[in-house]
C-alpha cells in the first residue's frame, strides 16, 4: 500500500464567538486542503457545495479540496487541515461522505487532544507520534463512515418494510412482540431485521415495543379506573412489577406517582 504522510497545515480548536465576532455566516471560499472538524457544541449549520447539515455534537465534517464552504454560526469544533495529493491515505479521505453521524464522538475527541499537544513540539519523536496519530484518525473516520453508508443504504432498502412493521406494532401492543416474532412477520431475520430497525430509527426493536407501550400506559392511567395489572396486561407487559420497573425507568416516577402528577396539573 502507497501511504504519502500528508503535509500537516494547522491543527487546533475553533471557536466562532472568537474568531468571527459579531457574524451571523461565513463568507463563501473555496478549500484547498482536506479539512476534518469534529464539532465540539451544537451550533449552526454547516454547508459543502449544495449540502447543508445541523451541527451537533454526534457528526464528523470533512470538506476536500476544491469544494466550497460556509457556516451558519455559531460553530466551535476542533480541526485539521492537511495537504495529500496522492495514495492510499488520499483515496481513503476522498471517499469519506463530507457529513455523516457517528457514535465515536468521544474517541474523536482524544485523538484531537493528542494531535493539539503534539502539534507545536520540535521533537523528532513527538513528529512520529503525530503522525501515527493521524493514521489512526483517517483510519477511525474511514471505518466509522463505512458503518453510517451501510445503515444508510439498509434504511433506504428497507423503508417500506419498517414502516409497515411500526404499524404493526402500534396494532398490537397487548400482543407478543419479541424479536423472532416481529422479525418473522417482516419476513427477516432477526438478526438482520434489529439493524435494520435501529439503522431506520435510532432505537432497538424492544426499545421502541417498550416506548410505544408506556405511551399506551400513560393514557390509559388518565382515562380509566384500569388496576395496575389490567393495564400491564392491556399494553403486554410480562408482569404489573416489570410494568412498574420499566414505567419508572423511563418517566422517572411510579406509575401512581404519575397520575398523582398529571392531576395535580389539571387542578391548578
């Protein structure tokens, strides 16, 4: 494998109510280098070419050379900017997605923090660190942005699929919604169908059974003079303490607790 070590141009922290005080966006310019940022605070917006995308905290931006950018501010992230004309490193970057999500946000972060002490070092040693640093680092962004495409791509081939499973679900929530259950009614199986489903809506297929059926719950504390049991019964709980256990999991209070809240708002 052809691996260039790029020319390092600047490394550091960015912070807009700083370096742009008083402005509202950023003047539209054209990149010459590959440009990585992770956002450090949810901000603004941020565009590449016709592409626009929210800054939060959960994304990773990498702009290439010759595209053209400008930011809605506020926006503070971390950044490196780095020269590559050629070979594998290149290749690597130039098929990252200029925005995609990632769950590795923290790792990024570390990573950040050692590039930024080892950047201003004159060291010969301290270079190799930061080199190695920066593989490390174009190697996580291409793994990670791999994983985002291939959640992508399951959300977008099975779209119709999981939207019919949601309704299913909402249809039956007294019923026996496991995993093997639900993913045999969508015709896959479950292992397959738990990544499509949390890919299509950011949450495991129990996660969401177990929402839906609290939401059920909720209303039916307010509107009937149901006991405990017949409600855990009604929204398929296994049980009126696990009812209990995972209404107060999620709500934050018991279930009594609860109704107790909702007319005390009403009262007042």
């Amino acid at each position: 494998m052809d691996i260039s070590l790029p020319e390092i141009v600047a490394v550091g922290i960015y912070n807009s109510q700083l370096a742009a005080k008083n402005k509202v966006i950023t003047k539209n310019r054209k990149t010459t280098m590959f440009e990585i940022e992770i956002p450090i605070e949810e901000g603004g917006i941020s565009y590449v070419n016709s592409d626009g995308m929210k800054i939060e905290r959960d994304m990773v931006i990498c702009a290439k050379p010759g595209q053209t950018r400008h930011t809605k501010l506020p926006f503070k992230c971390c950044y490196i900017h780095m020269i590559l004309k050629d070979g594998a490193l290149y290749d690597l970057l130039m098929k990252l997605p200029v925005f995609f999500k990632t769950e590795k946000a923290e790792m990024y972060m570390e990573i950040f923090s050692k590039l930024c002490r080892y950047y201003d070092s004159a060291l010969e040693n301290d270079k190799i660190i930061m080199y190695s640093l920066v593989l490390e680092l174009v190697y996580t962004l291409s793994g990670d942005s791999q994983k985002q495409l291939y959640r992508d791509k399951m959300k977008n081939n099975n779209y119709e699929i999981i939207e019919k499973v949601i309704k299913y679900i909402k249809e039956n929530l007294s019923s026996d919604l496991s995993l093997e259950t639900i993913a045999k009614y969508a015709s896959l199986s479950p292992i397959y169908f738990h990544n499509c489903f949390k890919a299509s809506t950011g949450k495991t297929p129990h996660e969401y059974v177990e929402e839906q059926r609290i939401k059920k719950a909720n209303n039916l504390l307010v509107t009937t003079d149901w006991t405990l049991t017949r409600i855990s019964n009604e929204c398929g709980f296994s049980s009126q303490s696990y009812f209990s256990y995972a209404f107060k999991r999620k709500m934050g209070m018991t279930p009594r607790e609860y109704v107790k809240e909702v007319y005390k708002r009403y009262d007042t």
